[in-house]
C-alpha cells in the first residue's frame, strides 16, 4: 500500500516524524512536502531520505523550526492538498497529514479549521457531508461538529446533520474490522436533557436522529450522557456532538497513540491528533507513534 504523507507545518515536529514513521512503515510512504525540508530534516537525524513528491511551497528563509510563521502555514496547505490531489488520481492509496497549526495557516490569510475542511474542498464533497473520528486503543468516537463555538455548533445541528455524521463513521466498519456495528450517541445536555428538564434540545436533535438511524437498520443506542455510555463501553462506535465531548477522552486514554480519520470523503485520508509541539520542533526528540499508528489504521 502506498501512502502519501503530507508533512504539515514545517516549522513544527511534522518533518520529524514523518522521516522516523517513513524510517519504520509497513506500507511504501510517499513523503509530500518541500523537497530542501526533508533533505535537511533527514541529515539532521541522520535517516535515510525517502521517496519525495515535491511541493515547492516555502522559502527558504521562512524554514525555521520551531517558529510559528504564516509562510509555513501555507505551506502546510499546499503540502496537503497536493497529497489529497495525488490520491484522487489514483497515485496514493491514502493520505496522513502531519500537524497542523490552524493560527499559522489562518494568519497566511487562509480559512482553515482543521484538515477535514480542505480535504472536503480537494475532493468538491460539501463541507456539510465531512465529519472526522478519533480513534485509540480501540476507542472509535466520530464528531458532528467540531472547530466552532459550541453556541454555533448548536445553532446548526440538525437531526439530519447527526444521522449523516452517524451514516459516515459506521461506513467505516468493514475497513476498521468491526462486522456488525454498534453505535452510543452521546446527548448534547447533561444526561441527554433529563427528558427536558436540562433543555430540548436533545428532544429536537438527537432523539429523532437515533429514531431515524434504526430505521435505516443502523444499531444506534442513545442519546445518553456521555460519561455513561463511555463508561459502560459497550458499543463499537460512539457519536460525539461537540469537539471537547469526543477529544477529552481519546487523549485522557491515549495522547500520542491516537489517530483522526477524515468521513466522508472519496479518499482515505487520517492525521495524527496532537499539535505541531513547535517547542521541541529541531531537536530530534519527537515521537513518530501518532504517524505510525495512523498508518496502521489505513493500512489495516
């Protein structure tokens, strides 16, 4: 399996991990990026440099790890999307992104909340359509929403924008190993609105959703506060409605193991779920596990 890895912001440890990940892969990878990045990045570590696509994207002066800059967060842009571009061409068969720094990318003047959005735009499937799950040591928790306030998360969730987000994660069944797939919706109130005394808005949204998905013959369970459900752990899936919902316990259980798989979208295409950790960026000591582990789980 060949496996374009996306290097992400270049002044961050995305470099880094990717050359040791590429180092130690099962799969073939395919590092995409700024060729003059890896070749230093590897004579700095002293591994051996990869296949390259290059994607002259950043100026030399601007490759200074460790730094937050609006140049590389164009480049993480560029990087990407050339990545997604060569999967859709049939070139790749999937993608990793490395991390990204939304601050760096959005000061380049360039709308950006994360890479579900872009790869959406790449592959032309509506933004409404794209969801993302984090998975770790056996956890799968999709997302309805996630790079937004909670009051305009709310504003726009829809029993129908559940039942998509619930369509997409449990399509990934088959490629996850899971035969027959259970799904936990979480409730957006404390204890999914208590029938309404802690608001309707589970009433409005998240019952109706779970009523549609059994009819769709889909094994949904729900809404039930999120603490239950993840304390019982009896479902092979779980569906969060807002980002801190989903992501406190992925990196409670796992910080550096834990990987994000895009839904939705033509392509398969995972990232790792930490930052760009720009204080340790250059200095050799950053862990490749979450690029490994992302590559295990499109591997198979």
């Amino acid at each position: 399996m060949r496996i374009a890895i996306a290097l992400g912001d270049p002044n961050g440890i995305g470099p880094e991990i990717a050359l040791k990940a590429a180092a130690a892969a099962k799969a073939t990878p395919l590092l995409v990026g700024d060729r003059f990045v890896i070749e230093a990045t590897a004579r700095r570590l002293g591994v051996p440099v990869p296949e390259i696509a290059d994607v002259p994207a950043l100026d030399g002066a601007a490759f200074a790890p460790g730094t937050l800059d609006p140049r590389a967060g164009k480049a993480t842009v560029a990087y990407a999307s050339a990545a997604v571009s060569l999967a859709l061409a049939g070139k790749v068969d999937a993608v990793i992104g490395c991390p990204h720094s939304e601050t760096a990318v959005n000061r380049a003047g360039i709308k950006f909340s994360g890479y579900g959005g872009l790869v959406a735009d790449v592959t032309a499937t509506p933004r409404d359509k794209v969801f993302m799950m984090l998975v770790a040591k056996g956890l799968r928790i999709a997302h309805v929403t996630l790079h937004e306030s909670v009051a305009a998360a709310l504003a726009r969730m829809t029993p129908e924008l559940v039942v998509s987000a619930a369509e997409a994660a449990v399509a990934t069944a088959g490629r996850l190993g899971v035969a027959q797939p259970t799904l936990g919706v979480f409730g957006i109130n404390p204890h999914a609105g208590e029938d309404g005394l802690f608001g309707d808005d589970d009433e409005r949204v998240t019952k109706p959703a779970v009523a549609a998905l059994r009819r769709r013959g889909i094994a949904a369970d729900g809404p039930v506060g999120a603490d239950l459900l993840l304390s019982q752990r009896r479902h092979d899936f779980y569906l969060a409605m807002f980002h801190d919902q989903g992501h406190i316990p992925i990196k409670l259980i796992s910080p550096l193991r834990a990987s994000a798989l895009i839904l939705g979208v033509p392509v398969l295409f995972a990232s790792v779920a930490h930052g760009c950790a720009f204080d340790i960026a250059g200095k050799g000591v950053a862990d490749p596990t979450g690029v490994l582990e992302a590559l295990n789980l499109l591997v198979g």
